[in-house]
C-alpha cells in the first residue's frame, strides 16, 4: 500500500528515473572508453539502492564482465558519494525552499543507500522522513524488474548460450516477503531483528569484496573509473529535484 499511495505518475516518474540513470552511466562509461558493464554496473548502483544494488547486478554480469576491481571501486565510490549526499542534499532543500513533502521526494528519489537516504529525510522532519522511505523503497523494489531488463540486454559471452532468463533467487526472496508482509503482520521483534541481521550480512559482503581485490587492480583503474558513477548521481540529482517539484 505504500508503493500504490505514491500515485501512478510519481510510480512512472521513478521507473524512468531508474532506466534514465542508469543510461547516463552507461554512456559515459562508453564516453570514457569503458565496458557497458562497468557502466551499467555504476548507473545502477545510483539509481536503485547504492552498495546492494551493486552486488546484485555483480551477480548477474558475472565476474569477466564486472570483475572485482570494478565493483570495489564502485562500492568505494557509492558509499562515498551517498554520505555526502546524505550531508548536503537536505541544505539544497532548504535553500530552493522545498516543502517537507517536495524535500523527502528529492532525498529518497536520489540518495543512493537506503539508510542515507532514510536519514537525510529524517533529518529535515518526520513528514520528510515518511515520503522520503515510501520513494526510496519504491526505488528498492524496482530492482527486480531493473535486473530482469538488463539481462535481456547485455550480450552473454561468445561460445555460451542462456538457456533461460531469470531472477536471482534473493529476488525472488524479496517478492515473497513484501507480499507476506502486505498480507499478515510481523512480530516488531522479527523485523528488529531481520534489519540488523541484514546491516551485518551486508557489511560481510563488502568487506569479503574488498579483501578480494588487489590493490594494484584498483589504482590500474584511475579516475576515470568514477566518471559514470558522478555522472549518473547528477543525473538523479536533476530529475528527483523535477519530480520534488511535480509530485
């Protein structure tokens, strides 16, 4: 009931943000002589849910096409960029002089981590905070479709053949569980402790990331590695501020 209270226009403005974004990357990664991977794997990243969105579509290029130094710079490089948006989008709202409702649409439909996002809603007031978590979870659940696009369009591997396209089993899980969650209601303790079981795993895959990557490979990558990435965090700069102003 969250996703459906946002309107179908707010609904649409956020999918093509999602596809826009996520194209923004991808060209300047071509722009800057990159892979469409590395591209695709950045302009996902900003315009789903930073680090997680990451690690998932990492899965599903798999590692020739994204390999570990491509991640970790990606992971290096969304983390950064989301707590400095999570610091200085909520004065930008302020100083355009948006609406509590107008600030928490900005913040959720373009602060790349869920939990920066959450925060910097939060931090202007609790109505921010409210429309801030509705958009930033629309943006979450979009990226099961999101996953199921991209591997229709990225090419496989010479010599190999994809018997059949479909969703990774943890997006299914999430499908499940909204759906569980919609119709019966949770233990609070449940939920408590699902969220900070997740914060944890999460953190676990980072950091195995990181271990796995040679430093040299990340320093072999250079600065052009985070064009697309700041690129495609302008990108969902711009269209959150005209959707804060539409919806």
């Amino acid at each position: 009931w969250q996703i459906v209270d946002l309107g179908w226009g707010s609904f649409i403005w956020v999918a093509a943000m999602i596809a826009l974004v996520i194209a923004v990357g991808a060209l300047t990664a071509r722009w800057m002589k990159l892979s469409l991977p590395f591209g695709i794997l950045s302009g996902g990243a900003v315009a789903i849910c930073g680090a997680s969105a990451a690690l998932a579509l990492a899965s599903l290029l798999g590692e020739k096409k994204a390999h570990q130094a491509q991640l970790t710079v990606v992971l290096v490089t969304v983390s950064a960029a989301s707590a400095l948006a999570m610091s200085l989008y909520p004065a930008l709202t302020h100083l355009i002089g948006l609406s509590d409702r107008q600030a928490g649409w900005l913040v959720g439909s373009s602060i790349h981590d869920v939990a920066q996002a959450l925060g910097a809603g939060y931090s202007i007031s609790d109505e921010a905070g409210q429309t801030a978590t509705i958009v930033k979870l629309t943006r979450v659940a979009m990226l099961a479709p999101a996953l199921a696009i991209i591997a229709l369009i990225v090419p496989i591997e010479p010599g190999q053949s994809r018997e059949k396209i479909g969703l990774p089993w943890f997006v299914a899980g999430f499908l499940v569980l909204g759906a569980a969650n919609s119709l019966v209601t949770i233990p609070l303790i449940v939920t408590a402790w699902s969220a900070e079981t997740t914060s944890w795993l999460l953190l676990l895959a980072v950091t195995a990331t990181g271990i796995r990557s040679p430093m040299h490979l990340l320093i072999y990558m250079g600065w052009r590695s985070a064009a697309s990435l700041a690129a495609a965090t302008l990108a969902a700069l711009a269209l959150a501020l005209a959707g804060a102003i539409l919806f």
